[in-house]
C-alpha cells in the first residue's frame, strides 16, 4: 500500500496581530519569513514550515487542542528564550523517557509552542 502521508509540512499559530507576531517570530526563532504578505506570513524553519494566520480570538479563549514540537538542542535554554521574548511556560520540560524531553511554551496570542529535545529523531531538521 502506498504512503499517504508523507510527514509534517506546515504548522500555522493564529495571531491576533500579524505584523507583531512576525516580529515576535522573527525574534523566536531567529529567522526573517520568507513569504510575507497581509494575510499569512511563512517562515521556513529546519525544513519545515511555520506560517501566521490573523485571527481575533481572545488569547485566553484558546485550548492547546493541537501541539506542535519543533525540535531544540538544548531545552532549559530554549523555553528560556522564549520566556525573554514575553512567552509563558504552558509545560515545564518533562521528561518522558530516554533522553527524550518536552516542554510548552505560551506566546503572545495564547498558542502552545511545543518544544523537544530528542536525540533518538533522525528526521530532516
């Protein structure tokens, strides 16, 4: 049978400011967007893609219904970054087996950036 799915592309955080979120981002990860236009911003970060949506939505109002890891070398260090851009911690790093640990953090517009740190992954990015 063949593949269907070939693996994660796209991961897109709703924002209720785009031109903030882009800065907010661009500062997070470290990296400009390489599509930029009044209704979706992209940036291309370890092969994939994290793009931004505008959306009202009251930032309290969100559930973290979807969680998307974007993969860290050292976690203590990333959730602290993303704290020093106005990020909260939603899961403080936790290991769950191996070497293997996750964390969560909030940004500014209430969307749960998932973060891992997984020596065993050999996945592109």
């Amino acid at each position: 049978m063949a593949q269907r799915v070939l693996g994660l592309r796209t991961t897109i955080y709703k924002v209720g400011d785009l031109a903030a979120a882009k800065r907010w981002f661009t500062d997070a990860f470290g990296t400009a967007p390489y599509f930029d236009e009044p209704f979706y911003v992209g940036f291309e970060i370890g092969g994939y893609e994290l793009g931004l949506l505008e959306d009202p939505t009251d930032p309290t109002a969100k559930t973290p219904n979807v969680l998307t890891y974007w993969g860290v070398a050292d976690i203590e260090a990333a959730v602290s970054h993303f704290q020093s851009l106005g990020a909260t911690v939603h899961e403080k790093p936790t290991n769950v087996g191996g070497e293997i640990v996750v964390a969560g953090v909030k940004d500014p517009w209430g969307n749960v950036i998932g973060l891992i740190h997984n020596p065993e992954f050999k996945g592109g990015g």
